[in-house]
C-alpha cells in the first residue's frame, strides 16, 4: 500500500504538484493519466526520492513514511523514460554494478537476458547501443530484482511492438502475483487493457482515481480516449479542442 | 502488510560471519571485503573505471606527458630545479582541467544517478563516491603524465627528489580542490549551458583574476601596513597555496614573491608548511561538503 497525503512540489515558484492526497492499493496495476506537464513524472519521482517534496508532503510506503530514509528502495524497481546509462561501461559491468549496490540476487536476470536477446551486447559499452537496445536494458535493470513494487514511467514508449508485447505480458504476469504496479502512460489502449485503477491529473491537481471500465461507463463513451477527451474539457472548460 | 518472498539481508555477508569453521574458509576470501563492498567504494570503482577509458583523460595524461617531458629535457635535470619549472604547468592545466573534465562528467552523470538514487543507497554515498572515482582517474592521468615526462629526463641520484614527489602531491591536491567546486557549480546552476561559463569564470578569477587584485590593493593601499591582510589572501586561493608550498619546499626565495616572502618572514618554513598544508586540506573538503549538501538537496 502506498499512502501520498498532502504532496505538493514547487518549481521555481511554480506549483507542479499540488495537495495530491491518495492511496495506491497493494497489488494494483495502478496508472497515473494527464496530460503534459500535469505532474505524472514528479509524483513517481517522489516516490522514488529523485525528487525532493515541498515540506507537509508524505509517501508513506509500507506503513512507513519514507522521508530522510533509504531502505524502502529495497521494495521499489525503477524503469524510466529515457535513460541514459555511463557510456564507457559495459552493459554486464552496469548490470554487475546495480547488483552490487542492491545486494539482492537478480533472480529473473537470466530469463529476461535470453527473452530480450541481450547477450548479443552483454559484453559491448552501452555508448555503443541503439535506442532499442538501451531499452531492452533499461527493463532488464528494473525487472531483475524481485521487488513488491514497481514504478514505470512511460514504459512503452521507443520501443518496439515486439518489446511492447513483451513488456505487457512480464506485467500483466507481475500482475498476477499481486506485486504493485505504478505506470505513466500516453497511450490510452495500454491503460485500457493494463490498468485495474487509474488517477488522473491535470495541471498538478487529482481529479478523480477510478477503474477505466467505470471511467468510459461514467462517461458513456465507447473507448478510455473519448471519455478522456471528455474529462479534459471539463476539468479545462477554457481549452479550445 | 504483504510478505516479501525474499530477504531483505545482504546477500554477501562478510566472510567471518558466511564461515562457520576455520578450515572452510576459502583462501581467496581470506581478504575481508567490507571495505569493496561498501556503497562508496562500489560507486567509486565503477566510475574510476568509467572515466580511464575516456579519451580526455588520456589527452589529459598525454599534454601532462609531452609538456614536462619538453621542460626537463629543455632545462635542467635537477629534480629540485625542476620541479620549479613544472610547478607552473601543474599550477595552469590541473584546475582548468579538473573543473572542465569534472564539470562535464558529473553532469553527463546525472541522468543515470537517478537510477542510482532509486537504489537502496544514498545520496551521500553516491556523491562520494562519484568525487572518489573521478578524482582518482584525473590523479592517475596527471601522476602517469607528469611522472613519466619528467622522470625520464631527471636524475634520480641527486637530492630533491622529496620535493618532486611534493609538487606531485600538489597536484592530486589541487585536483581534489577543484574536482569538488564543479561538482558543487553543477549542482548548483539551474541551466546546464551556464555550467561551462560559470566554471571557466572561476578558473580565471583564481589563475588569474585574484592576483590582479592582490596587486592593486598592494598598489592602492601600499602606505597601509598590509603583510597580514596579504598573507591571509594568500589563504584564500587554493593556486596561491600550492604556489607558496612548493616554493617554500624547495626554498627558491627568488621565485617566492611577496606572499612568499611574507609566509617566510611571519611563519617561518615549519609553520608555514603546517599551516599552508591544513588551508590546502580545508580547501579540499569546504567545497566538496558545499557539494554534497547541494546534491543532496537537487531534484534529479
């Protein structure tokens, strides 16, 4: 379970997330929706302690409030949008080097190595790989640990639609084995077919946490992207669409 | 609460606690591995690894290389001597080069410390160890350029040899010195473009800006007494210091000059060295403590 009360984050003045206040149940496919700049990044990057909340702000994961402390990452997996790994390391040496810091044993290295294909580059710098390849390494460094929650941020997106179908399946999988999982995403069919919960954010405000089923019944809309479309309008009457 | 299918404990114990008999012990093992296995030290061997295989470093080691080779081979082979000579190369491309290589390198490192901040380590562990394994890698880079363009042509039979292996601490520690103030600089500007403005701006004002300025409040206020304001500001720039050290090492009192000659008259050589060496000291970790305080507190 992870409990966010009161989670503001100030930019330079500008108010980027404001009061969210909101309960992320265990074992939940759990989507975060808006759209640009509504703030989906910096509340998964609080969560993650990349970014540091305005003080009132907290993310209580586990039944502790995660502020000034460290341990708690031993639950969470990361996989982020675009990374950008050293490039004068091997993947093997990056891969060894994230084994070591976490001192937990990557149990699901070897089958996701064979899946993605990535002992084809294993011994090669990652300044020398393509986006796809980066991308097979950026899931196999956050789905290797066995962790009961993990944090997704735009995970589809550059790669391609054989990954893609990959990447569903090992979630939708984790899914099954009722580990919590938190994921941005642009891509309304994603949401649609892998979200059980999602919330939804416009310009640093939650406006509602609801199923997407009851989102397009509520709506009466024939698919997530009209009910969507729907909600924008209302929540931003003064946005010309 | 949900029950984790796996222990959280670390999976490498220390040997002594893994082994329940003596004679079990693996004799590969027998080297106790807390020290390795620390995060510091972990991060700190991944990025030294890194930054050797970068080409800058090797440019670096190759001016460091060719530069001293030309000045012993062009002047003296007294290492005394000549640790004069190199004193004002280190005293040129060390900063520059720290702040520059330092600067880039840390933040180009950025994005992937966020992965790391998302490990069950912290931000003060990653921060040290970034600064110990890049400040490692330009050591090695000055100390294998330096030491082998210059110990070719001195002559290790002769006395001065303390001092050479001086001017070489020197530059490890001025390379500290500067390593932390473009780590603290990337942490604190807001635009990545302004880094590189900001950090050759500071490279000038100590190289070359703050002597202009010494010399016009000595010009300005030279009915004033001023020998301890001068040597305070002598204090005040990590160049100056490594200066002043290394001339009073090897006792050059014509190439000292005012502040020089002020350390020897009110300090003496033993204090000077002492006190000279502390600053140089504090002149390492200020800066690299105002670092670790801005990295702390930066949204990544």
């Amino acid at each position: 379970m992870i409990e966010i009360k009161n989670l503001s984050k100030t930019y330079q003045k500008q108010k980027v997330l404001d009061n969210i206040c909101l309960n992320i149940p265990e074992g939940s496919l759990f989507s975060l929706m808006g759209p640009n700049g509504s703030g989906k990044t910096t509340l998964l990057k609080s969560l993650l302690g990349t970014l540091l909340p305005d003080p009132g702000s907290e993310i209580i994961i586990h039944g502790k409030l995660i502020c000034g402390d460290d341990v708690y990452k031993r639950e969470l997996s990361y996989m982020p949008q675009f990374p950008r790994f050293p490039a004068h390391l091997k993947v093997a040496e990056m891969i060894h080097l994230l084994q070591k810091l976490r001192k937990q044993k990557p149990i699901h290295k070897t089958q996701l190595m064979e899946e993605l294909g990535i002992d084809l580059f294993w011994e090669k710098n990652l300044g020398e790989l393509s986006g796809g390849m980066i991308q097979k390494v950026n899931i196999l460094q956050c789905f290797m640990f066995e962790t009961p929650i993990i944090i997704l941020d735009e995970p589809t997106g550059g790669l391609d639609p054989q990954v893609t179908y990959f990447l569903k399946q090992w979630v939708k999988k984790l899914h099954q084995q009722k580990k919590t999982i938190v994921f941005t995403s642009h891509v309304m069919a994603e949401v649609d077919e892998l979200a059980d919960q999602m919330a939804l954010l416009v310009e640093g405000k939650l406006y509602a946490v609801v199923s997407p089923d009851r989102f397009k019944k509520e709506k009466k809309a024939g698919s997530l992207e009209e009910a969507l479309h729907q909600f924008w309008k209302q929540a931003n009457p003064h946005e010309k669409n | 609460m949900k029950k984790i299918n796996q222990s959280y404990e670390p999976q490498d114990k220390p040997w002594t606690q893994k082994r329940g008999k003596l004679w079990r012990i693996n004799p590969a093992r027998l080297v106790p591995r807390r020290g390795t296995e620390h995060p510091v030290c972990i991060i700190a061997l991944f990025e030294f690894r890194e930054n050797i295989r970068n080409k800058w470093l090797f440019v670096y080691a190759l001016s460091f290389l060719f530069l001293s080779a030309l000045i012993t081979y062009m002047g003296t082979s007294d290492p005394l001597q000549a640790s004069g000579s190199l004193l004002n190369l280190m005293l040129l491309l060390v900063p520059l080069f720290s702040l520059m290589f330092g600067s880039i390198s840390f933040s180009e490192s950025l994005p992937f410390s966020e992965i790391l901040v998302a490990q069950p380590i912290s931000r003060r562990q990653i921060f040290l160890g970034k600064w110990l394994g890049l400040g490692s890698g330009l050591s090695l880079s000055f100390l294998l350029g330096m030491g082998l363009g210059s110990l070719m042509q001195l002559n290790l039979s002769q006395k001065g040899f303390g001092s050479y292996f001086f001017l070489l601490l020197l530059g490890v520690l001025l390379t500290f010195v500067f390593l932390s103030m473009s780590f603290h600089m990337v942490n604190v500007a807001r635009r990545r473009e302004l880094i590189f403005g900001i950090v050759l701006l500071n490279w000038f004002f100590f190289f070359v800006l703050y002597d202009l300025m010494v010399m016009g409040v000595a010009l300005l206020l030279g009915d004033y007494p001023l020998e301890i304001p001068m040597l305070i500001l002598v204090f005040l720039n990590p160049i100056d210091l490594a200066r002043v050290l290394l001339l009073m090492q090897i006792d050059l009192s014509a190439l000292m000059g005012y502040s020089g000659a002020l350390f020897q008259k009110y300090l003496g050589h033993g204090m000077g060295m002492t006190l000279g060496s502390a600053a140089l000291l504090i002149w390492v970790f200020v800066p690299a403590w105002l670092g670790l305080r801005s990295f702390q507190r930066k949204d990544l």
